[in-house]
C-alpha cells in the first residue's frame, strides 16, 4: 500500500501573546496521498489559508509535525530544505499580487532556477520555460510580457507553470479560483486536472466553493475555526454529512435548478450552542469507510445510531 505524500501532525500554528493566543490552526491531523486532491474547505478565518501556509513554511509552526515524501520538514539537511522546497510548491489566491510585476514572465519562471541553479544552459532553460507555458495554455510569444499584459485567469495560468517549474509531487492551491470570473474558474480548475493526471502530482485544493471543491477533490476536509470538523471521501461527504457545520456549509450552496432552490431551508450552526463539560473528549471518531468527524462519545453514540 502506497504511503502518503504529506502527513500532518497535530499541527498547531498560534499569534499574537503566548498568555492568549489566537489559535488559527488548533491541533490538526491529516494526510495526502500520492496523486490524489484533498480538497480543504470552511468559511473565511477558519484557518484553511494558514494551515497551507504553515506546511510549506511560509509561516513557523507553533506546534506539531509535518511528514512530506516520508522525511519529517524539522530533521532536513540544508540540501533536503532544497529539495522540499522543489517537490511541494504553492499556488498562491491573488494571481495580481503573486507576480512581480518588474520582470516578465520568462524571468518570473527563471528566477527559481536561478536559486537553485539548474538548468544552466540559455537553450536548455529557455526550452524548459517555453514547455512550462505551453502546458498551460500561454505559448512563448507569452515570455517577453509582463504581468499587467495579462487578464486574471492568464496571470493564475503564470502562477501555475511557475508551481509546475520543478516537477514538484505536491501542490498546495490556496483558493487558486476565488479572484477569478466565474466563466474562468472552470477552464482553471479543469486544467489543473488535466495536469494532474499527466504528471501524477497530488493538490492539496483550499477553497471555500464547495461545488468546486466537490468537482475537483478524492476526499474533503471541512474546518471551522482552526479545527477540523469532517473527514472523508467527496461523495460520501456530501451525500451523508454528520456534523452540523458540514451540513450548514451544504445547505448553503445554491442549486442549479430555481424549482430545487426555492423554500430549501438553510441550516444555521454556531460552535458556542453547545457547551462541551471537561470531561468530555472531543476527537475524530471513525464513522465507517474512512469518514471521520469531530466529535465527543456521546454525540458520537447519537449520531452513528
């Protein structure tokens, strides 16, 4: 049985005073595999941005671990921090702010190269570059450009072959659509699966569009205020949501259909109706077939009859 691509620990990330922090990532679990997309998804400040953030080390974690290709990110020589930094890359929410907008596409793409000095020589570089905006659907004429000369989704395209630079196995999306128009979001995001499966690289997808999320996800983490709430497969997700927060989330997403949308009832949940007594031990309980949701015993006995 293959083994995960990324496991995370128990990861913690706090700000602000030691005496009252504000946990934004609160002691959460969980893995990616090989190939696969985990979608991760919950409402703005919940912590889904700070937790990719965290893994790739933009951010020093407060707490926990974080496995990526079967090494642990804090035991790495120089040389392995290198190679991380290779293999697990980051798509970034805003493709406006991502990009310098002093250097042209081809020195957007070369500058990591630079860093890790590969590729020396010009034709070989220039061919790897010209091959990067190709598989995103720019072409070479595209180089010489600079960022302002883009629409939104062309400059997100931009983003994307600079994630795909150094073959990397994982890419972690941070809300890679959500400043895009929605007659782009799809092209983006159907691109992004076609890449996938040719290069058998994994996503970790963050987003807060769950139909997207859905569209493009194995399996869906759902997060509410730094914790995760459910776990499981995309479809048996939504089509069998144990906790409350997940089924809020749900009930939100508007249908196709105005027959279907009209009178459906939205499902409000709020953490703070239910007041947890210190003996009762919340964690991930197994609901069958890989689902797992944040929960005490005693809602867990309720629930799961």
């Amino acid at each position: 049985m293959a083994e995960p691509i990324l496991t995370v620990k128990n990861l913690q990330k706090h700000f602000g005073a030691k005496n009252n922090p504000l946990r934004a990532v609160d002691d959460i679990s969980f893995h990616v595999m090989p190939g696969e997309t985990l979608g991760l998804v919950g409402e703005s400040g919940c912590g889904k941005s700070t937790t990719g953030r965290t893994i790739i080390n933009l951010y020093d974690k407060t707490g926990g671990e974080v496995e990526f290709d079967g090494r642990n990110n804090d035991r790495l020589s120089r040389k392995e921090q290198k190679q991380f930094h290779q293999k697990l890359q980051m798509i970034f929410q805003d493709p406006y702010a991502s990009l310098n907008p002093r250097m042209t596409v081809f020195e957007i793409l070369e500058e990591g190269y630079d860093i890790h000095k590969l590729y020396k020589k010009k034709k070989e570089r220039r061919e790897k570059i010209y091959g990067l905006l190709e598989s995103v659907g720019l072409n070479r004429e595209h180089a010489n450009r600079y960022p302002h000369e883009f629409s939104g989704g062309q400059r997100q395209r931009i983003g994307i072959a600079r994630a795909l630079s150094f073959d990397p196995k994982l890419i972690i999306a941070d809300e890679p659509i959500s400043a895009l128009d929605v007659s782009i979001q799809a092209q983006v995001v159907n691109m992004m699966k076609n890449i996938q499966k040719e290069r058998g690289l994994a996503y970790l997808f963050i987003a807060h569009d769950l139909s997207m999320v859905k569209y493009i996800s194995d399996r869906i983490a759902v997060m509410y205020k730094g914790k995760i709430m459910e776990i499981g497969e995309a479809a048996d997700l939504y089509e069998r949501p144990v906790h409350p927060y997940t089924k809020s989330l749900l009930s939100a997403v508007p249908q196709p259909d105005p027959h279907s949308e009209k009178g459906r009832r939205r499902i409000s949940y709020d953490a703070g109706m239910h007041e947890y007594t210190e003996d009762e031990e919340l964690e991930l309980r197994d609901f069958g077939n890989n689902h797992l949701v944040y929960c005490s015993k005693k809602e867990y006995d309720s629930w799961k009859a």
